[in-house]
C-alpha cells in the first residue's frame, strides 16, 4: 500500500512547481487581469494583460490624437505609440518586470528539478535542494510583490477608461494562485533542505562515534 509520509517534501515541492508554472504561463499570456463589466451604457475598455490590451471606440482622454481604438493589440504595438503614457504608468510597467523575473526564475528551478530527476545523479543533494529553495522563494517574492501591486492599482480611477466598470479578471487570479503555490514549493524546498541537513549531521555524529569506540577498543 502507498504511504504518503514515505515522499519526500521536494517531491510536493516538485508537483507545487509544475502546476504553478502552468498557472503562471497562463496568467503571462492572457489578457485578461483587468476587464470591463461592459455594463455602461458605451463601453471604451475592453479587458487588459501584461502584453495585450482591447479597447471599443477608445479615444485619447486628452484629445491630442482624432483616432478611435478598437480591437486588441500587443501593447508595444505601434497602433498605440500614441497611447504609450496611458497604456504604461510607472506601476504597471513595475508589474510587467517583476512578473517577469518571477516566471523567468520559476523556469529555471522547473529545468533544475528536471535535470535533477531525470539527467543528473546529485552527490550532494543538500545542495541541490537549498539551490532550489533560494530560487522558488526569489520567485514567489517578485510575483507577490507584482500581484500586490497590480491588486492595488490595476482598477485605479485614473487608469483604464470606465473605472467603475472594471474588476480584476481570471488571469490575475490565476497569477494569484500561482504565486501561492510558489510559495509552498519555496517552503517544502526548505524543509527538504534542513531535513537532509539534519541526517547529513547525524550520519557524521555516528561515523565521529564509531571511530572514537574503535580507537578505545584499539589494543
């Protein structure tokens, strides 16, 4: 019979990891972490991600531009140069990179638990397993901090058109739900961690013991 206190905690962290990536790589490239109700009477604001936006006969706020937007685009599109300020505010482009380097390093500890299961024998696990750690917690870090402040910002008032209308959508949450898993691997990393500390420090009092007895023993 299967005992579940016989796995190891790297290999939840493991599992953690994976569906973690694949909610991340979603939330990534979705445009959805912001969008409309489309409950006014003229909707301008569509829905938003971190590389896509969708308007419907959206205008600049300050009438410099003629040019009614509608549809969805990349948003280093050159269809909205114009839009560039409104589209990329301090915060949101503070989003953009943090989320970024929180996936970029969730990929790496994905390839290093691969190369550790699959290619490599690893010695010294120990080192392997505090590698990890160091790496899920950095990411779980830049991610939290990213969906903080999207959280906070993302349906200001002085942001998207149609305030009032707009909630944070399916693919924040899913970012939300990604970092939390990040965050238990990063701590189940850490616990495999100590405990193969722990055994390495007991097997070198053991071995520190037999040789004091055999040298006692010694005529």
């Amino acid at each position: 019979m299967f005992d579940i206190t016989s796995v190891k905690p790297s290999t939840y962290a493991a599992v953690a990891t994976y569906v973690s990536t694949i909610f991340t790589i979603i939330s990534f490239s979705t445009p959805y972490w912001l969008a409309s109700d489309g409950r006014q009477a003229e909707k301008h604001f569509n829905n938003l991600g971190l590389w896509e936006a969708c308007f419907a006969k959206f205008q600049d706020p300050n009438y410099l531009y003629d040019r009614e937007f509608t549809g969805c685009s990349w948003l280093f599109d050159e269809d909205y140069a114009h839009l560039r300020k409104i589209l990329e505010p301090s915060f949101f482009v503070a989003v953009q990179v943090l989320f970024t380097m929180g996936f970029v390093l969730m990929l790496l500890a994905v390839i290093a638990i691969l190369a550790i299961h699959l290619c490599f024998v690893i010695e010294k696990e120990v080192y392997a397993m505090r590698v990890l750690a160091i790496i899920t917690s950095l990411s779980a870090l830049f991610l939290t901090i990213a969906v903080i402040i999207f959280g906070i910002k993302g349906d200001d008032r002085e942001w998207m058109p149609d305030p009032e209308h707009n909630f944070l959508s399916w693919s924040y949450a899913l970012a939300v739900i990604g970092t939390f898993l990040q965050w238990s691997s990063a701590a189940l990393f850490i616990v495999e961690t100590r405990v193969l500390e722990k055994k390495i420090k007991k097997a070198a009092s053991n071995s520190f013991s037999m040789d004091t007895t055999d040298v006692k023993s010694a005529p």
